[in-house]
C-alpha cells in the first residue's frame, strides 16, 4: 500500500518559514515520501529547490494551486551534512 502524500501548507508564511516548515517534515518523514508544499512567498521558488538540493531530496514537480506555488518533493537517503 502506498503512503499518503503529506501536505505541508505554509502559505501567508514569509522565507524562510516555508522551508524550515518543509525541513521538519522531511525529517520526520520515511525515505520515498511524497510531500507537497504550499507557499505563497515569492522567495520559496528559490529556497526550496536550493533547500532540496543541499540535503538530497528531489524536487519531482512546481506548479501553482489555489494562488499559491506547490512544489511536490520526494525524500531520498540523507545526505552527508544533512544534520
């Protein structure tokens, strides 16, 4: 059976709320989790592929839901420097 998508809606939140928001998630999160992340700061279209980048998760789709980004990720391994 495949794990729920978790949901992590972080919009009217301001950089870097949305990514430390996403960053608890993931930790608690299995390896092959799928997370959606909703967020209405413009900055999040930086920070969050940036984010993703330096702990190994992969950014799998961006596009926009309710006026707001929606960036689906999915957690890989931890990487070196993770914690």
């Amino acid at each position: 059976m495949e794990e729920p998508e978790i949901v992590i809606d972080a919009r009217g939140h301001r950089c870097p709320v949305p990514t430390l928001k996403l960053r608890r998630a993931l930790e608690r999160a299995p390896e092959g989790a799928r997370l959606t992340l909703l967020a209405d700061d413009p900055l999040a279209r930086i920070d969050v592929p940036h984010f993703l980048g330096q702990v190994g998760s992969e950014l799998a789709a961006v596009g926009e839901e309710a006026g707001a980004m929606r960036f689906v990720v999915i957690k890989r391994p931890r990487s070196p420097g993770w914690e």
